[in-house]
C-alpha cells in the first residue's frame, strides 16, 4: 500500500518533537473567491492540511460558530458542487499542498458515494472525513471504506477520550482496536466530550494524554501506527503549544472562523495563523 505523504509527514513532525496543523476554511460567500483568497494565506503560513467542508442540511453535532456558517450555506444553496469546484481550483492552484474535504454522509450522499470517490481520485486528494460513518459499528456498511482504499484515499477515523481510556476486556476496547487497526493517514482524537466544535477556554490536557498514551499502547499491539490530532475547541497558541508537548497535531476551525466573520484583516488572520504554526514547532 502506498504510503500517505500526510501521515509520513506527521510522523516526521513527532521524530522531531514537533507537531502539523490542519486548518479548516468555511464555505462562506462568496463562493470560491473566499476560500481561494484564504487558502494563500495559510498556504503562506505554511499550514499543512487544508480542509474544505461539504456542508450538510442538518448540522447537528456542530457549535456555535459552525451552525452559523451551515445556516449560510443552506439558506445560500452552498451544497457539495461548490465544495468540489473550490477543492479543483485549490489543487491545481497548489499542487504542493495537501487538501482534504470533511463533510457527514448526508451530505456525501446528495453526490452519491460512487462520484463522491471517483471524484477526490481524480483530485488526488489523499484523505477524506466522514465524521458520522459508522465505519467499525456497522463494518463498512455502505463500503465506504473499502471504495476510498482502492483508489488509494484514507478514510480518517475518529476516537474519543472515553473509547480510547476503555479497560481491557470491555467491549470499548474491542471497539478501540477495531479503529485502530483500520486507521491510516491520521485519527482525531476530540479534544472535547462528543466532539462538539467551537473554541474552549479549557482543555483536559491530562486526560488527553493518558487517551495519546492509550491509543499508541493499541497501535503497538495491531502494529499499525498513526498519528493523532486533537480536534474540537483549539483557538490559542497556548492551547497549541501544550498538545504538540504530548506527541499530538492539531486541527481547528472555529477560531480562524471567528476572525473572518469578525472582519480580521489579512495581516491580522496570517499573523495569527503563523503564531499557531510556530506553537506546534
């Protein structure tokens, strides 16, 4: 199987004590200049992943400021043509760079799965978030998985603090190793109960390192290691600073969201997202 130059890349931050950033851009209008004049910035910034979201009819697990930005797209008919025609301009804009969408199935379904693929392939989008699939307590049920591995896409899985602490023996851990062993590229591991977006003040840094500690001890019994990004209320260099500290990358969405709608400047955005960067190095 050939190797993600996404998880390689990751790995090669962690042999170096360091940590990448994935950053999200919402698909606020106008639609593709918003997103294609932001992706300069974090391209400058030298942010590692890009992700571009698929958005969804009924956003339910999102906070705050995500719900904000759905409600736009849905009342501006904002669906997945639009995400797929920003991902082609953005690819062939830079071809260096690594992009990935995110999106629930509902929304991957409005496309159909088939085209859905077939579509990041011909991208050559190397990873793909499909938060809701239920991958490992349905066994693929729609083969999602199996379709995005034979043209050689990641599908990035998901693990929760309170799945990864799960004792051994209980069918949480059962669970655990059932995600571990089919994740490639990189796992989210929620920085926040339920996954819920939006930036937070605190973090449980201590019960995210215990879960990191957790999930790698699984990864060395299965033999499959992966790196693992916090996600879910990241907004600070701080916050940046102590996550890379404990062997984990980071994505957010929500601050750099917040800044836009808030009417940041250019130089006020770059400014910010090289100071995250420079934390997580």
């Amino acid at each position: 199987m050939m190797e993600n130059p996404i998880e390689r890349k990751l790995l090669d931050y962690e042999a170096k004590g360091q940590g990448g950033l994935i950053i999200e851009i919402p698909m606020l209008p106008p639609v593709p200049n918003t997103q294609l004049h932001m992706a300069g910035l974090l391209v400058k910034a030298g942010i590692d992943v890009i992700q571009i979201p698929i958005p969804i009819r009924f956003p339910w697990m999102y906070g705050t400021r995500i719900l904000q930005i759905q409600r736009k797209a849905a009342e501006q008919r904002i669906w997945f043509e639009q995400s797929f025609d920003v991902l082609d301009q953005l690819v062939h804009a830079y071809p260096e760079q690594e992009f990935m969408p995110v999106g629930f199935y509902g929304g991957l379904q409005r496309m159909g799965q088939d085209a859905y693929v077939s579509r990041l392939a011909e991208l050559g989008i190397h990873s793909a978030d499909v938060p809701d699939y239920p991958l490992v307590h349905d066994e693929d049920p729609r083969g999602l998985y199996a379709a995005l591995k034979g043209v050689g896409i990641d599908y990035v899985t998901c693990i929760s603090s309170e799945l990864a602490l799960s004792p051994e023996g209980t069918p949480g851990y059962e669970q655990l190793v059932k995600v571990v062993e089919r994740s490639y590229g990189f796992s989210f591991l929620l920085a926040t109960a339920g996954g819920k977006t939006g930036e937070v003040k605190d973090i449980d840094y201590d019960m995210l390192s215990r879960a990191q500690e957790a999930v790698m001890r699984v990864q060395e019994r299965v033999g499959r290691r992966c790196p693992l990004v916090a996600v879910c209320g990241i907004s600070t260099p701080e916050q940046v600073e102590r996550l890379t500290g404990i062997g984990l990358h980071v994505m957010f969405g929500s601050a750099l969201f917040t800044r836009m709608m808030n009417g940041q400047s250019d130089e006020e955005i770059y400014d910010f997202l090289v100071s995250m960067r420079q934390a997580a190095r």
